[in-house]
C-alpha cells in the first residue's frame, strides 16, 4: 500500500470514528430528552420560581404568542437535556482525541474537562440560587407602583438561559488560564503582574454580560475576581516550570 493509499485509509477510519461519536452522542441526548419530557411543566415552573416568588400574590407571566406556553418548556427541556447530557457528550470527544495525545497530554486534559464541567455547573447553580433571586428582587422592589410587571413566558426563558451561560462560561475563568499557561503564550507570574488590568476587564465584561443593574453585575464580578486567583495557583500547580515558557517578545 502506498503512503498516499494510508494516508486515505487513516483519514477515512477517522471519519468513520467521528460519525459513531457523533451518533453516540445524539442518541445520548435523545435519551436524556425523552426521559424529560414528561417533567416539562415542573422544569419550567421551578425555572419560574426566582421571579414569582417576587411577584404580588396570585400573579403570574403571560404568553404573547399563542404558541409560547407549548414552546418555552419545551424549549427548556431541550437546554435541561443538553445540561444533563454535558459528561456523555464531552465523554465522546475525549474518546475520539485520546488515542491521539501523550500520556502526558492526557494527564493535563482529563483534570481540565472535569475541572470545566464542575465549574460551568457551579456557574449555572450560582446564578439560579442567588443572582436571579436577589435580581429580581431588586428590579420588582425598585420598579414603580403604576408599572405591572406581566413577564412573558418565552421572553423570561431567554433571559435566564443568557444568564445561566453567562455566569456558567464565566466561571471557566481558571480552565482557560491554565490553557493559556499550557500554550506558552503567558506564565503564572505574568497573570499575577496583570492582575490590576484583569479587575478592570472583569468588571467590564460583567458589566456587558449582565442586565443593566448593579446587583447582578457585582455578583458576577467578584466571584471572578476570585477565580482570577484560583486561576493562578491552578497554573502554577498543574503547569511544570519546566513548561511554563516566557512569550516571545
């Protein structure tokens, strides 16, 4: 066989591995999927709690669109599905890179995909038990007397699903410094000299990421800062010196 044949062999038999990963994933999903939907209104309701809970008594959101109240929990029951299927879909990706990193590569990548994992779960936990409480709380306590807050069902789910992401990816805040760390393109130390810029960044992207109030800006922001630091001494722990390399100039 020439080296041109097994060249096209190989990458046929990747194609052919990616496919049965892809499949098993899907089919890992669907699973979880079916098994959720016969719990799409609880999922929903208990989505709902953090803004009824503030709402005056008896009062509950509207759907504008007449087919919002059948999409919006079936909409979250997807996001639900794909939350909880997270370890079986990232299982399939590293079952389809593995055989191709050193054993090193994989001593780094395992701790990383868990690590990342639990942080985007923390993240989602985070904002669901104490950011959207304390959110809506401030907006129903500060809003006007002659203003009725009437939230709309699929209006409300984008909203917490853009929260839930943002506080979710930024709490990966240390997996992607120690990445960056693994690269060479920065080393701990620098992190550590950069830290005054960093605050002023976090505070701007939480500033963006989050509703225009400073409840929830805060909330986002400070536990940042703090994943900054965590970032760091996660850099220095996991990352050799002998791999740390200091950037070109």
């Amino acid at each position: 066989m020439s080296e041109h044949d097994f060249g096209e062999s190989s990458l046929v038999e990747h194609l052919v591995e990616l496919r049965a990963r892809l499949v098993r994933a899907l089919l890992g999903l669907g699973v979880v999927l079916l098994g959720l939907l016969p719990f799409t209104q609880k999922l929903y309701n208990a989505l709902a709690e953090p803004l009824i809970s503030q709402l005056p008594n008896g009062q509950t959101m509207i759907a504008t669109n007449p087919a919002g109240a059948f999409f919006a929990p079936l909409k979250l029951t997807f996001f639900v599905a794909l939350f909880v299927a997270v370890p079986w879909l990232l299982y399939q990706l590293w079952a389809f890179v593995a055989p191709g990193l050193y054993a090193r590569e994989k001593r780094l990548a395992m701790p990383l995909l868990v690590s990342s994992v639990l942080l985007f779960y923390t993240g989602c936990a985070f904002a669901y038990f104490l950011v959207l409480p304390a959110v809506f709380h401030f907006l129903t306590t500060f809003s006007p007397e002659v203003i009725a807050i009437t939230p709309d069902a699929n209006a409300y789910l984008d909203f917490v699903l853009a929260i839930f992401f943002a506080f979710g990816g930024s709490f990966e805040l240390p997996v992607a410094m120690v990445i960056l760390v693994l690269l060479g393109w920065i080393t701990p130390q620098q992190f550590k000299e950069g830290r005054g810029y960093a605050i002023v960044g976090i505070f701007v992207l939480a500033a963006i990421l989050t509703p225009p109030d400073v409840v929830s800006q805060l909330m986002l922001a400070i536990p940042m800062c703090l994943l900054y630091e965590l970032g760091i001494h996660a850099a220095r722990w996991l990352v050799p010196s002998s791999v740390v390399k200091k950037p070109a100039a």
